[in-house]
C-alpha cells in the first residue's frame, strides 16, 4: 500500500485519515492541533 501524508487534521481530514489507515495505507500526519488520540493509536 501507499504511505500518504496528510497535512491538516480537521472535521473532514480526520475521517479521510482515519478511513486510509484501515484500508492498510501508511499515513506521515501534520496538523496545527495535536493529532486525535483514536489516530495516534493506529499508528506506529
């Protein structure tokens, strides 16, 4: 699978992220705010 990165983690980013990581993508995610602890537990 891809790794994707994501800049921007808002209400919409989230989601989109959140639905990659399941689908077995490798995600790198930057955002202004901390990331989602739901997220952060999926990854690495």
């Amino acid at each position: 699978m891809a790794t994707i990165r994501f800049i921007g983690l808002g209400i919409m980013g989230a989601h989109m992220a959140r639905n990659l990581k399941k689908a077995g993508h490798s995600l790198v995610l930057n955002s202004a705010y901390p990331v989602p602890d739901d997220l952060r537990s999926l990854g690495k």
